[in-house]
C-alpha cells in the first residue's frame, strides 16, 4: 500500500521568495508524505535550496504557508523556529561537529534524555548505517561517505516527521554512491519519515524517489512517480530535466505528425505545427526506417552516440550496435509510443 492516499506528513501552497526583483521561489505547492521519498530534482539556480531552507526555517517566506502534522509551521507573518518544527536537516557538506565523537554527534540533538539512553540510541542509529564499531571515532576520520551516513542518522535520531537531503551525494565519488546510497535508504525508510530529497542529478532521482517534483525558474514544473515524469513530461523542459532529449519540428494532419525522420501517431494532437521530443535512447538504427546519413559518431561507454541527418534536420541517436562510419547511409526509426508531441507556437 501506499501512503498518496493518506494525509500529507508537510504541505507546501504558494512558497514565495524574492531576493530583490528576482523571484527565487514563485508559488510552489509540494506534498510530502510519510515513509516516502520525494526527489526535487531542477537545474543549478532554479530554487531548490531556498524551497528547502524555508521548509527547515532557515529562510522567511514572502508569500505562501507550510503546514505540518495539522499545524503552521510559517507563512508571510509568522514562522516557527527550526529547531520546534520537527524538521531534520542534512547538509551538502555534512556539517558534522569536529569537536564531538560520531557517537555524540549522533546524540546532540538528544539533550533532554538520560546520558546512558542517548549513548543507546546512538549507537542503535550507527548500527542502521553500519558504523556502531566508528562510534568513538572523531568525525575526521571518517571519510566522505561514512561522514554523510552519520549527519543522516543524526538528524532521524530526533524523529523528526519530515527529513531534507540537501544533494546528499554531491560530495561523493561514484563508486561510492550508489553504495552510500543503498545503505542512506535502508536508513530512511526505517525511519518512516516523509523526505524530501534535493538534487541534480536525473537518474539519481529516478532511482531514489518515490514522488519526483521538477523545478525549474522557483517553479514546480510537475509531479508524479518518476516513470510517469520521465515517460510522459509535461512540456520539453520538464523532459530535458530528466534526460538528453531532441526536439524535431513536426507538422500534424488527421492525427499523424510528420518529421523528417518518419510519421508519429498523434491522435489527440490539432492540426498544425508541433515540436515532437524524442530521447536519444529510443531511436533505432533500422532496415525499413527513413533514409539518413550519418554526419558524427561519438564514444559514449555503454552507448555510442550518432548524429544523423535528414532533410537539413539533425537527429542524435544512441545505439549499442556497432558503429557506422560517418558519411555513411543508413535508416532510422523513431519508436512511436515514446515519443511526446507538443504544441510550437
Ligand atoms: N541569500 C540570497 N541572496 C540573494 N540571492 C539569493 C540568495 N540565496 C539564493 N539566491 C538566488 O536565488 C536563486 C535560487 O538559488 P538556490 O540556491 O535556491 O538554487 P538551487 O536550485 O539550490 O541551486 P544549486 O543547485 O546551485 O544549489 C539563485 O538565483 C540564487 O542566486
């Protein structure tokens, strides 16, 4: 079962914030839901971290209200301090304190509890990430990874309804993330909170989220789960949020658009002109596809990425195939039902 259907842990309606005549966050609604994981994935710039911070109570809003657990956290006139909102917050860079052992840094937010208690839960928290035997190291022996899971079990282990991840792999190689990412959700689903997850990373959010909110320009763009985002985008700059993307020019009639690499069925579709938004990794080198020649052939790794071209068109394809020359004659075929059209004015 799911929780979408249960109250939201936090609701976000009409978050504003200017700074001077730039409108960081314009009018977001967000809800969050316990036990699911949200990724607000948007590009450099576009407001995440403000949207984030007025959440956790570290920046006031301009316009808008956030209400959690059935009460108002802020709005214009009034905000809650942090530290009553139930709101935990991990940063990009950790923010462990140098001074305290990992075990105590754990503990920190667990003052009002027996000395012997918070040296338990501590060290209960550092068993869901693995690190019980680092409890008495300092924090700068630690590296990067193991350092963001105890800033994670840190912030749970004050139970706060709501978590907020700000890029909490931003700071890790690769190799390491997707383990620092398995054991990160093991923890957060244990926890049972609602999290909200910052990022900019598009295949970050589609393997973490449950709920993917795109963002671009303070504004939320859409939301949903992530195969309905990254299958049906709303417009191309949602779709670009989420992956490569090409926009070919197409002309509708009678429910068939027309590109100069092949027709799309497009039976919602008006008549006239539409931009049809088709992903690299669903066109298809072929044998009975439209006649193209190849102008540039690239090294991908798993993928080789071509430029073909048609009709004075250009179109970037990836194949796992062997590799045309350029200049070489080939066909190309679009796969239909991934593709999305859109009105061009
Ligand atoms: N304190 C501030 N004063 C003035 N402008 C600010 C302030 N904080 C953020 N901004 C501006 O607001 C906009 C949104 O910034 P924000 O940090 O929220 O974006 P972001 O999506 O988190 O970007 P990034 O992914 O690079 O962290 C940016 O144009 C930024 O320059």
């Amino acid at each position: 079962m799911t929780a979408t259907g249960n109250a939201p842990a936090l609701t976000v309606r009409g978050a504003t914030r200017r700074f001077g005549a730039r409108l960081a966050v314009d009018g977001v609604d967000l809800d969050l839901h316990a036990g699911r994981i949200t990724a607000l994935l948007g590009p450099s710039g576009c407001g995440k971290s403000t949207l984030l911070r007025m959440i956790a109570g570290l920046e006031p809003m301009d316009g808008g209200t956030i209400h959690a657990e059935g009460r108002l956290l802020a709005d214009a006139t009034r905000a809650t301090p942090p530290e009553t909102r139930g709101v935990g917050l991990v940063f990009q860079d950790y923010a462990l304190f140098p001074h305290l052992s990992v075990a105590d840094n754990v503990a920190f937010g667990l003052k009002d509890r027996p000395r012997a208690e918070r040296r338990r839960t501590a060290l209960e928290w550092l068993d869901t990430v693995h690190l019980a035997d680092r409890a008495d190291a300092w924090p700068h022996m630690l590296s990067g990874g193991e350092q963001q899971r105890v800033a994670l079990v840190r912030a749970l282990a004050r139970r706060p309804h709501t978590v907020l991840l700000d890029e909490p792999f931003s700071g890790l190689d690769r190799h390491l993330k997707s383990e620092v990412r398995q054991t990160l959700m093991g923890a957060l689903r244990a926890a049972d909170a609602a999290v909200l997850m910052v990022t900019h990373d598009a295949e970050e959010a589609l393997l973490m989220a449950d709920d993917l909110a795109l963002m671009d320009k303070g504004r939320i763009l859409q939301t949903g789960a992530p195969d309905d985002a990254y299958l049906r985008p709303v417009s191309p700059a949602a779709a670009r949020l989420l992956g490569e993307t090409e926009l070919l020019a197409a002309e509708v009639r009678s429910g068939v658009a027309t590109t100069a690499f092949g027709a799309l069925p497009a039976p919602d579709a008006p008549d006239g002109p539409a931009w049809a938004m088709i992903r690299p990794g669903d066109v298809r080198i072929s044998i009975d596809g439209v006649p193209a020649r190849v102008a540039a052939v690239a090294f991908g790794g798993p993928f080789i990425e071509i430029k073909v071209q048609a009709d004075g068109q250009t179109l970037r394809l990836r194949t796992t195939d062997p590799a045309p020359a350029v200049g070489e004659a080939i066909q190309v075929t679009l796969a239909a039902d991934r593709a999305r059209l859109y009105p061009r004015p």
